[in-house]
C-alpha cells in the first residue's frame, strides 16, 4: 500500500476532522432534542390528566339537543345563537387588543364552526357555509401533496386521487370516512356550557420577530389550558385572509383562539382549540387551524 | 476548480441534512425501498450515516485527497439519489425531497425531482469530465516524462 506523505496525512486529518465534526453535531443535535422532546411529552402529558380531570366539573350541553332544540327554517341563527351565547360569557385575555366588535366577530365565527362542523356534522352543510362566508379550497397541490390528503386517499380507498377528482368529493369522502375511525373517545357528543370552559385569546404574530407568547396570567390556566398534549387537525380551506401569503409578505396579523371543552361519546371531556386570524390591519376573520388535547392521537382526523 | 464546486456542494448538503436529521429521515422511510417499516433509531443512524459520507466525499474532493476513489463514490451516490428520485417520479403525488436543498421554492413535486434529476446528471457530468481531462493530462505528460527519463538515462 502507497505511504502516505506530510502534505496526506494533513489532507486526512482535515477531511476526518471536519467528517468527524459535522457527524458529532448531527448526533448531538437529534439526541438532545429526543431526549428534550421526551420530557416535554411526559410534563405535557401529567398537564393533559389534569386538565381532563378539570374538565369533568362543567356542565355539558349535547350537539344533539342543540340540534333539536333549533330544527325549523330559523334553526340555524338560533342554535348558533345559542352557541354564542355561551362563547360570549368567557373571559377575553385581549393580547392584541382588538376592539369590541372584533371580539364579537370572532366569538361569532366560532359559533358558526362548532354548530356546522360538530351539531350538524354534515359534510356538505359544512361546505355550503364555508363556501358562503368565501373561503374557498385551498389548492390540489397544496391539499393532496402538502397536506398529504392524496396518501391518505390512497391508503384508505386503495384509489388514486386524480386533478380531475372535485375537492368537494375527496373532502365529503375522506370526513365520512375519518368519523368511521373515531370510536368513541373521538366521537364528540357535546360541549361544557360554563363561562370558564371556554378560552378567547387574542395576540398579534409577526412574522418577522415570531408569534407573540399567550400568557393567562395564572399557571395553572396556563397548565390547563395551553401546555397539553394537542393535536392539529387537517384545513380544507382558505379564508379571504390567506396566512401563507401574510407570512410570506412578512405581514404583522392577528390570531384568535377559542378554546372550548369537548365531551366525547366515552365520557373522556378534553380542551378542543379553534385558530381563527386575520391581517394586522383589519378585515374579515378565517378559520386557519383545529386542534384538539389527546394523549394518543390514534383517531382518524377531524377533517375541516 | 469544477470538483471543488462538486465537493462544495455535497458538503452543503451533508450539513443542511445534519441540521435537520430527523426530517431528512422521514424522507428516507418515504422514499427508499425497503425502508418503510424501519425503526426510527435506525431510520436516525441512516440519515447520520449519509451525512457523514457525503461531508467525508465532499471536503475530500475539495481538498483533492484521493481525488479519483472520491470522484467515484460521488458518482455512485448520484445514480444512487437519481435512482431513488426516478423512483419518485412515477408516483402520482410524490413526497418533495428538498434534496440537496437548492430547488427553486413554488415548484411541483415532479418539476422539483426532474430538475433534481438534471442537476444529478450535470454533476455527474462534471465529475466525468474531471476525470477525462486529468487522464488525458496524465497520459500527455507521460510521453513527455517518459522522453525526459531516457533522455537523463
């Protein structure tokens, strides 16, 4: 074998050095942040017991009785009424503050999804109404690629999805077929009632500097309310105030979260979360994200 | 010059990739055969492993250490990665792989493999031409040595 000279071994200890660094950095990189992410899980999860446990002190309304409380032709502003109702008793913690009739908007944008999305629970009622406030299905590229949408259509039909496909169709097919994955620690069967089961956070995101943190003024609202574990859920649609765009503008915009307590069909209550937002200078709100506390996260999607 | 550009390049890949081990390997699990029901520590070990080959090949090539052996293993790891992007071509709606991290952002999926692909080939092109024009360098000169040593003799 060919020795190897000065000017080689120099060479060889460069490229080992530099091997031997990058590797080291990759390694302690990821093993920090498993073993982080494994503490952060484990106090997340003692958060998410308590809060469940919280949460079985509030009184609950079923969707069901608020659906046939309100059938008729004024069924629909009045079971929503009924919603806003009680979204509108909930103490605000205005971050970003935003005026009275902002606040309003929002509370009633909420109670719009949770009677359409959760008391209906009707995939097509739900595009009908998401389709008259003018959002609009986000792109096929964005939905079937980003999202992801095509493999699960794929693993749950043994189908292709196709661009010919309407976004409707996959949409009502893939939120029919989700609830059938459910079971009952996913079925939603109704929601807590009292003033302090619901959560209405404002706060101003820039892009630029970041989100702006959310602070309840109480550690354990805090504990309770924003350090569980949660799960996002997959958006269909973009409202007329588009995130990706404001983002990529690097545009001030403000975010609201409403917080709701969800009782499930095996009696499990958990935090359920609405992301609505909108452009730092005004304009109608959008239902950007859904999340939801769980501590498994083996149900199917709630698809919205 | 142009192997230095190529060794420059891996060893931007090796650390964006590094920076971001576990998203490189969920791409792994969702692109390479076979590697879809494997574990996520060895899934962790894979993507490091490749981390390390390509900062190894790369600084080699830029610092010319067994130029010809490097050239080689680069050329092996570019069919490899076109291999796999070929793979991915002829799924209907491929995962992006963000290989090499240097595709322009907004495009497809599929225009974003082919232009990975062509950017393979070219590498792969250049690498070639290396080592053309140093055999040809070589075996010019060696006439010349040869003539000069019986020359001496």
């Amino acid at each position: 074998m060919k020795k190897l000279n000065t000017l080689s071994w120099v060479k060889l200890v460069l490229v080992l050095g530099v091997s031997i660094l990058v590797l080291g950095y990759s390694v302690w990189i990821t093993s920090s942040a498993r073993s982080g992410s494994r503490e952060r899980k484990s106090e997340r999860l003692n958060a998410t017991e308590d809060s469940m446990e919280w949460a079985q002190g509030f009184e609950m309304v079923s969707f069901q009785a608020v659906k046939s409380a309100h059938e008729g032709d004024l069924g629909d502003d009045q079971a929503i009424d009924s919603i806003e109702s009680v979204l509108e008793r909930a103490k605000v913690y205005n971050q970003a503050g935003l005026d009275d009739s902002a606040i309003e908007s929002i509370v009633r944008v909420a109670s719009e999804f949770i009677y359409y999305r959760f008391v209906l629970d009707d995939p097509e009622r739900y595009i009908r109404w998401r389709l008259q406030r003018d959002d609009q299905f986000r792109g096929m590229e964005a939905l079937y690629v980003k999202a992801q949408v095509a493999l699960d259509y794929e693993e749950f039909f043994g189908e292709s999805l196709t661009d010919q496909t309407p976004l409707s169709q996959s949409f009502t097919r893939l939120y029919e077929h989700q609830r059938s994955l459910w079971a009952s620690r996913y079925t939603p069967i109704g929601y807590a009632v009292d003033p302090e089961s619901v959560l209405v956070v404002s706060a101003t995101h820039n892009p630029i500097v970041g989100e702006q943190d959310i602070d309840l003024g109480d550690p354990q609202l805090n504990r309770l309310w924003l350090e569980t574990l949660v799960g996002g859920h997959r958006s269909w649609f973009r409202g007329k105030t588009d995130h990706d765009q404001l983002k990529a503008n690097l545009e001030k915009y403000q975010v609201a979260t409403v917080g709701i307590v969800i009782e499930y069909e095996n009696m499990e209550r958990r935090t359920l979360y609405l992301g609505i937002l909108r452009s730092g200078t005004g304009g109608d709100w959008s239902v950007e994200a859904l999340s939801a506390t769980d501590t498994a996260f083996t149900g199917g999607l709630i698809e919205f | 010059m142009a192997q230095a550009l190529v060794g420059v390049l891996l060893c931007y890949a090796a650390v964006t990739k590094a920076f971001t081990i576990p998203m490189f390997a969920f791409v792994i699990q969702s692109t390479v055969p076979f590697a879809g029901n494997a574990s996520t520590s060895t899934l962790i070990v894979l993507a490091q492993a490749v981390v390390f080959v390509e900062i190894f090949v790369g600084s080699s090539l830029v610092l010319h250490f067994y130029s010809r052996p490097m050239r080689v293993v680069a050329v092996g790891m570019f069919v490899a990665f076109s291999g796999i992007l070929s793979m991915q071509l002829a799924e209907e709606n491929p995962i992006s792989c963000g290989c090499l991290g240097i595709s322009p952002d907004g495009m497809g999926s599929h225009a974003e493999i082919v232009f990975g692909l062509m950017r393979n080939v070219f590498l792969i092109a250049i690498l070639a031409a290396v080592s053309v024009y140093r055999k040809r360098g070589f075996s010019q000169s060696e006439p010349k040595d040869v003539s000069q040593q019986v020359q001496s003799a």
